[in-house]
C-alpha cells in the first residue's frame, strides 16, 4: 500500500475550510480520490475542462454552480467548457424548450462568472487548447481523455465533478494516468487491415477498445499518422467501449516511439483486428429493422471545418427530404468559418441544420420516442440506444444519402 | 444471524437498504433521476430501479457526467442508499460526495460472491456492512 495523503499547509487549510465553501468542497472530494486510489500528494494542474451542459448537471448542478459562485467560488486555473444541452446562439428563441434553456443559461453564467472561457466543445482541440507534452491537467469529457493522455502525451485521468474540484482548488489527485507506470501499455493489438478517415478510425476505436478489455493497448499496423480528425474519431469511439484513459500507437504516439517503450514490461498477449472485426464492430450499432428514417446527426466529437465542407460536398446540389432532420454538430468558431465562407447559406438552403455549442445525446431538443436516427458517430450510436429510439450507424457517406432519400439505402 | 464485511469507506455514513448486486460496471449517467430506472443498455439491471438500494459493482463506466446525475438522483429521492464497488471510480466518488450518498470499496470478502440481491444490508460507519442472512424461503423467491 502508498503512504496516505500528505497535503500541504494550503491544500489543508482549503479542507478545513479556511479559504470558503467553493474551495472546502472541492477539496473534500479530491481527499476521497486521493483515499480511493492510493495517492499520497496532490498535483497541480495546468488547465480545466468542464462539463456544465443542463441535461446532465440539471437544476440541483445549477443550484451548485450558483451557490459556488454566490461563496465566492473561482476557477484558479485556465478552464474550458464543454458541450451545452441547447446553442447558445438561440437561446430564448425556441419557446417550447425556453424554461429548459434558462437553466443551461444560468449554469454557464456561473462558470463564466467564476472565471471559464465559453468554448462549448467536445472537441476543444479544435480551437488549439491542447495541453503540453507531460502537462498534469484534469479534462473532463470521457472523448478528451484518450486525446489529451496518448496523442499529445499530457496526463489527465477521466474527471467527473473531480474536474470541477481541480477548477476550484487548482489541483488533482495523484494517481491513474498522473503515475508514470500506469499509462503502459498492456497488450499488444496488430491492425491488419488498411484504415483511412474519420468513420474508419471511429470503427477502429471501439473495435481496439472491446478486443483490449481493460488493457492499455499498444496499437501497431498504422502506417501513417493520423489527422486530428481521424484521432478525435477513434478517441470518442475508444473512450465510449473502454473505461480507459489512454492508448499507445507505436511510432505515432509521443510515449510509443518503440513498442518497448510502450509496454509495461513482461509477456502481453497479441491480439489482431482483421477486416473481418471491423465488419462485426461496425454491425453492432444498428438496432433498426426498417429502412425508415427521421434524424440524422454527424459531429460527434463536434465537426471540423473540413468535416462541415464534407457534408456540403456529398450534398452537392441535392436537399435533405422533407421528412429527415439532419443535425451537422459543431463548436461557434467552425460555424462562424462555415458562415464566413457561405457554406452556412448552401446548409441550410439544403435543409441541414448547422448547431454550435450542443450534441444530440445532451440537447434539450430531443428526438420522439421511437424515431431511427442514422448516424456515423460510434459514440452517439451506442448512446442512443438509451434514448428510445432505434439507431442506423454508418458512414458520413451512408448518412447523408439517405438523409436525401429519406430512408436508409442498403 | 448477520455476518459483517469490512472495506474502506470513502464517503462516509451509515445507510440501510436491500442489496442489488450485479458483476457489471455501473453508467449512472443512464440511470433515470426521475424514477431510478437503469437505461443502460444491456446491463443486468435495465428497467430495474436502484432507489433505496445498496448497490454492489465493481466500478463506474461511461461518461463522466455520471457524478451530477448521483446528484440529481438525490434531489429527486431515488438516489442509493449506498455504494459498494470493488475498486470505485472519480466520478463516483464526486457524486458521492456531492449527494451525500455513502461510498465503500475493497470490502473483503468481497460481497459480489457473498451478498445476494434482495438481501438486507446496513452500511456502518468506518467501513462495516452487515448482512442479514436471508430469511426462510426467500432463496425460492
């Protein structure tokens, strides 16, 4: 066993309470991880990200925020924000959600008061907050943390209202991906078969997530490295199958120059994902039995500008039918480009539905029970199950032809 | 005749309620905080509610919103009498905290072979749970 937590003068006065409420909390709950994992230390932490969206905090969340906010609470470090359940661009003009929205509304009014920058991604990467190579941060997100830990070599465990602890009181605790001997590598996993863009690694993601089983996999066979948009693909797909943090591919990955120094050391199994295992991971998702469809969603993490100028070039001069929603998910930053270069108009002459700020899975907006949304977002595909309605996952290609003929096309 | 495990207690406090016990890790962010019924799919417990519930798992899983929907399952009464895991996770931990919901793990010997589902069980302070043994008949049941 580790020692038991040692904090220092200041960690301890904001446990007992010398320094407000906000921080006394927050410091309660990183004690209990510190308890529940061993740690003996806090670490400070570089940067924040947080979720606040309002279906999930929900009105006890904003009581939360605006009693942290109303004690004097404030996010010590850089902090960023996550997805909200409406686009704040629109807020108020809805009606039927408006009650809904005023609490989303109120929540981010806390944290931006309290010192957070109104990102409102999933995909903040995008927006070039990437944390450095060794940096300790505490990134809430599920998506971010296979991102922010593999591919750019930062640490981040994946943080529940932990996240918000570490904002308020500027640190984490010590252990998980913070300990050097923990982000190895487990098991080795051979890709066999050629992968290439967004959906294809998305597949890969949750294919490497279900054969690794709760082993840090060291992926090799990817022989060119990823673009962010695939690796953002394959992280929210990872991170939806596997309750990991982290991953390794060997020659890509900072921490993975060599399988050695991937590996933790002594004998791993060696797994292989052929073609054949795509097909199944890839066949898992679809829970509809009809050709009938009523939503479509793409951008999952939330789309980049050449993911948006994808949809619009697949659509070419054709519209979306009359009787399919189709939602193109995206940060502000990419929907003000996308309006910048007119692809906003071409959009939603075409009947698509450009969000910022939102996602299907945590809009107030909601699809009826019982409709079949199509999409190629692994994560968004898994969850809706959750939701009452029957799911199509496929390609963006797939997706936005039927979202033309208003059915799925086999 | 009550039989005691003994674990660490990480949120502290003393609770009382039936036990549901499941091997499978736990979403509670695909718990329903208006009725306490599991959505996960495909877990053990979908449909079933953990309301009032001591609840034995090894861990958490899914999106790290889960600690805020701990919480909105207290603000609607349907939050768990307690949590055991096996080896508990962050976002447990801070919905725990933030609830007020007692939170055990590595409790030996290690309930999810010993405590069966439907069986009474008190969580005492400093990490002692009690299990009743079931009564007469109740094993038919």
């Amino acid at each position: 066993m580790s020692a038991a937590l040692v904090l220092d003068a200041h960690q301890q006065a904001m446990l007992d309470g010398r320094h407000g409420w906000p921080q006394q909390l927050g410091m309660r709950m990183l004690a209990a991880v510190a308890r529940a994992f061993d740690a003996a230390a806090l670490l400070p932490v570089a940067s924040v990200h947080l979720s606040l969206s309002g279906v999930s905090v929900g009105e006890p969340g904003l009581r939360l925020f605006e009693a942290l906010r109303a004690q004097d609470g404030r996010f010590v470090v850089p902090t960023t924000l996550n997805v909200l359940s409406a686009d704040r661009r629109s807020i108020g003009h809805a009606p039927a959600a408006h009650a809904k929205e005023q609490v989303q509304l109120r929540i981010l009014e806390a944290c931006e008061r309290m010192g957070a920058l109104g990102t409102y991604s999933c995909n903040p990467f995008l927006l070039g907050c990437n944390p450095a190579f060794g940096e300790t941060v505490a990134w809430n997100e599920s998506a971010t943390a296979p991102y922010v830990n593999a591919v750019l070599g930062a640490r981040t465990n994946r943080e529940g209202a932990t996240a918000l602890a570490s904002a308020l009181t500027g640190y984490t605790a010590a252990y998980g991906m913070h300990v050097d001997i923990e982000r190895r590598g487990s098991v080795l996993v051979e890709v066999d078969t050629p992968v290439q863009g967004s959906d294809a690694f998305a597949v890969l993601g949750g294919a490497v997530a279900r054969a690794a089983a709760g082993r840090i996999p060291v992926i090799e066979g990817i022989v060119a490295r990823p673009t962010l948009d695939e690796f953002t693909a394959f992280c929210a797909a990872f991170a939806t199958i596997s309750p990991l943090a982290t991953f390794h591919m060997v020659g890509i990955t900072p921490e993975a120059p060599t399988r050695a120094a991937a590996l933790a050391g002594g004998a791993v199994d060696a797994l292989s994902i052929t073609g054949a295992t795509i097909e199944a991971e890839t066949a898992r998702y679809t829970t509809a039995a009809s050709e009938r469809l009523d939503v479509v969603t793409v951008g999952c993490p939330h789309a980049s500008l050449a993911q948006v100028r994808e949809v619009a070039d697949l659509l070419g001069s054709a519209g979306i039918h009359a009787g399919t929603t189709f939602l193109l998910q995206t940060n502000r930053m990419i929907a003000a480009q996308a309006a910048a270069e007119g692809l906003d108009r071409r959009l939603a002459a075409a009947g698509v539905d450009l969000t910022a700020d939102t996602c299907v899975h945590i809009s107030y907006r909601q699809p009826p029970p019982g409709a079949v949304l199509a999409t190629n977002a692994l994560k968004i595909a898994y969850l809706t199950a959750s939701h009452d309605m029957e799911v199509r996952f496929g390609t963006l290609r797939q997706c936005v032809r039927a979202a033309i003929a208003g059915r799925w096309l086999a | 005749m009550t039989r005691t495990l003994r674990g660490t207690a990480i949120v502290e406090g003393e609770a009382e309620g039936a036990a549901m016990v499941t091997a499978e890790n736990l979403a509670f962010s695909l718990v329903d905080p208006a009725t306490g019924i599991v959505r996960q799919p495909g877990h053990p417990w979908f449909g079933l509610s953990v309301a009032g519930k001591v609840l034995f798992f090894p861990s958490g899983k899914g999106s790290s919103s889960g600690s805020y929907w701990l919480l909105n399952l207290g603000d609607e009464g349907n939050a768990p009498a307690a949590i055991v895991n096996t080896q508990t996770d962050a976002v447990i931990i801070a919905g725990a905290v933030l609830a007020g919901i007692p939170l055990l793990h590595r409790v030996v010997p290690d309930p999810l072979g010993c405590v069966a589902t439907g069986q009474l069980v008190r969580v005492r302070a400093g990490g002692a749970i009690e299990v009743a043994a079931p009564a007469a008949g109740d094993r038919a049941a």
